[in-house]
C-alpha cells in the first residue's frame, strides 16, 4: 500500500475537468462497502491506530502509445493488492502493545506511591508508635504514648530539659481523656463539666527522675486516674526507656475542679464522677506522698530574687490562664547557677495556690537549705531548694522544693554518655 502512495507521489495524476464527462464515484462510505473499493478490489482494513492511504487508481502513463514502466523498488497497484496477507482474525486485533504500556506505567506508579505511604518502622530502634497517637491498654484504664525526644528539648546538657519532660506527662493525661471519649471542651473537661463551666486544675504535682533521656531517644509514658477523697482525682505517671524498659521518671498530682466563670474551686458533680469513676485505678501513688510543709519565702529570707517575670502570650493555655508547666522554668530563673550548671534535678514537688493571668507580674525566690554554699557542689551530696513563686503584691502562685544531684560526666549520666573531654 505504501508503495502505491509513493508511485503516486512520483507520478501525480491530474484530476479530470468538470466538463470532461467523466463521472466521479461520489461518496463512496454511501454506495459501495466499506471493503470494496471504487474498482470493485477487496482491500484490506487498516490497522488500529495507523493511517490509510489511497489506491492510486490511475493506469501507467503511455509516452508515444507505449506503456512506462515503473521505476525499480516501486509496485504496481496491482502488485501491491496481490502482495497483501490474507485478511485473518489476527490481523484484525488492534495494537494491544499501547494499553499494555498504559497498564503497565500505572501498576509502577500505584506501587511508587505505595511505597511512599508504607510508614511501617524498618529497623527495631524506630517507633511502634510513628505518629505518637498512643493507645489504651491494661483492661482500659492505662493510657500509653511515645515520644521521641527532639533536638530543640534538650538544655545545655545535651539531655531532655525537665519542662520538656512535664510536658510529655500533660501530652498523655489530654489523649487519656480523648481516647476515652470524654474530651468535651476546654483542657480535658467532660460532657458534663462543660455544662457546668468547670475545669481541671493541678493543686500539687511530685517528680522524680532517675535519668534524663538525650536526643533521639524514645520514652514511653503511662498515665492512668484514681480518686483522691471526695473532691479530687489523682493522676500518676510512669516514664520508661522504650528500647531498655528501665524506668526515667516517675509523677504523681492532684487536681481538682474550678469554675471557668468565677474562678473558684467546685465540688465534683455527680454526673461528672459518674463519667469519669470507671476509669479510676484502685492503687497506690507511684510516689509516697511528701507531707512536709513549705516554709514562706520573702525577700529578707530568700537566697536569690529574680523580679519582673510576665508571661507572654504563649503562655497561655485554652483555658486563659498560664500553663503549668510555664511555672517550672519560672522558679528555676532564681536558682543560683552553679547548682543550674554543676547539678541536675532530681525531685520536686509543686504545690499549685492560685492561677496566673496575662496581666501578671511576678518574682522568683529561691533559698538554698544547707550551709554548705554552692560553690564547690563537687565537694558535697545531694543539695535542696526552697522556692517560691509570687506576685509582686504578695500573692503566692507556687511553692516548691528541689532537690539536685551532681551531674555525672563518666558512661551514661547528666551528658548522655558523650565522652568526657568534649562534655
């Protein structure tokens, strides 16, 4: 057929005149099948995809009354015709080789993306938990989550700051709530508590950290609730290294209910502890209750005063106030800095009395409990602190005691195991 195309390209044929008497086939789709062409001839369909070319229905040209013939490598039309395969069912079958590529580039690109979303961990170190969603476990009522510790939550040290640690502990007792189906509003209130306007607030929060996790590790938290007398609810937590299983910390705090409106302290509603006492723990605290009261702290009795402390607007919780944690770093801002530098903390225990607004303007005093001075803590033991954070017209906001341990600068301690002459 293509030779055909190309003899007529080489020898043209000019189309008769209008008056020349001869008749044109017309429209050959509407009087003649579609495998008969305008001689009579069966031609063969085109295949799938590629172009048709017209049979060049004109004779050879004569010269003189003597018939040219054909150039060498060209067929005539009626070679062309006599040289086509018989028609077949499979000459019939259309180009599959394109819808097979097509299929093919799919199936590679639905696998590409696959691959892209298959988040499952590939080596034992990273988390069971990628997006640190937590879940629920032991019958119900422990709430568990990891998290992997960040490079911008470590200090000085190279190690986890104690702010980034408590706040891992807040992150957990929130998805508790909402993992039971309970967050309704505000910072972890109930259905029935955002009826009433009410609110949690800690009253007293106990530390204890046996080791400060560094960078790139992962901590698994536990969290679970008990009852703590008529009017209060206990929650304990539990810090483990996820790789070893030792325990890093452990936290114990009271909370009680405040009105969101008056900003006092409420009773528990009986249709608020009867959605959240199924959940309660019957066990004891994993730290022993520390009694010991907190003397008062003033300017002619504190060691170190630091003044001018407002908070920002960051600081600030849903609930309008200043979060808990905020505190910590606060009181720590009094703390003389060679206990800051050559210790890290041990223990603490807060004992929350009343809310910081926006408009707030506090101090920071802390006092340091043994005689012995602070400036060669490598001499001595354990040291402790009083502290007190306040309003500057007197109101106390916070009271606290601490209590620090030399860091440790040999294997795994304060500096994570880094060798000694870079720490």
């Amino acid at each position: 057929m293509m030779a055909a195309a190309a003899t007529g390209a080489l020898f043209p044929a000019s189309n008769p005149p209008p008056d020349s008497g001869a008749k044109t086939p017309g429209n050959l789709a509407g009087s003649l099948p579609g495998s008969i062409d305008a001689r009579g001839l069966n031609v063969k369909k085109p295949a799938f995809g590629s172009l048709q070319a017209k049979a060049n229905a004109q004779a050879p040209p004569k010269v003189n009354g003597t018939k040219v013939g054909v150039m060498d490598g060209f067929k005539t039309d009626d070679e062309v015709i006599s040289s086509h395969h018989p028609r077949t069912f499979i000459n019939q079958l259309p180009d599959w080789s394109m819808l097979l590529a097509a299929i093919t580039t799919i199936f590679l690109a639905a696998e590409k993306q696959w691959m892209m979303l298959d988040w499952k961990p590939k080596r034992p170190d990273m988390l069971a938990d990628p997006f640190g969603l937590g879940k629920i476990v032991q019958d119900g009522f422990v709430f568990r989550q990891n998290f992997s510790i960040r490079s911008y939550e470590i200090g000085a040290d190279r190690t986890a700051s104690i702010e980034t640690m408590m706040n891992h502990l807040q992150e957990t007792a929130l998805n508790h709530v909402k993992s039971a189906g309970l967050m309704h509003g505000g910072f972890g209130s109930t259905p029935e508590m955002s009826k009433r306007n009410l609110i949690w607030v800690v009253t007293k929060m106990q530390v204890v950290v046996d080791r400060y996790p560094t960078w790139g590790d992962v901590v698994q938290v536990d969290t679970w609730v008990a009852a703590s007398g008529k009017n209060g609810m206990r929650r304990d937590w539990l810090v483990r290294d996820s790789t070893t299983g030792d325990v890093l910390m452990r936290a114990s705090s009271l909370w009680v209910m405040m009105n969101k409106e008056t900003r006092r302290l409420s009773k528990i509603p009986e249709e608020a502890r009867a959605e959240i006492e199924g959940y309660f723990v019957d066990s004891p605290p994993v730290i022993d209750d520390d009694s010991r009261k907190l003397p008062k702290l003033d300017e002619t009795t504190a060691d170190y005063v630091r003044t001018g402390l407002t908070p920002r607007w960051s600081d600030l919780d849903v609930n309008q106030h200043v979060n808990n944690v905020k505190y910590i770093g606060w009181i720590l801002e009094s703390a003389p800095m060679q206990i800051l530098e050559g210790c890290e903390l041990a223990a603490m225990t807060l004992e929350y009395r009343r809310e910081c607004r926006r408009d707030s303007v506090l101090q920071s005093l802390t006092s340091v409990l043994e005689d012995k001075g602070v400036d060669d803590l490598s001499l001595f033991g354990n040291v402790e602190c009083q502290h007190v954070l306040r309003l500057e017209n007197g109101g106390e906001v916070v009271k606290g005691q601490t209590e620090w341990r030399p860091k440790r600068v040999n294997g795994i301690g304060s500096l994570g195991g880094f060798p000694t002459d870079i720490a």
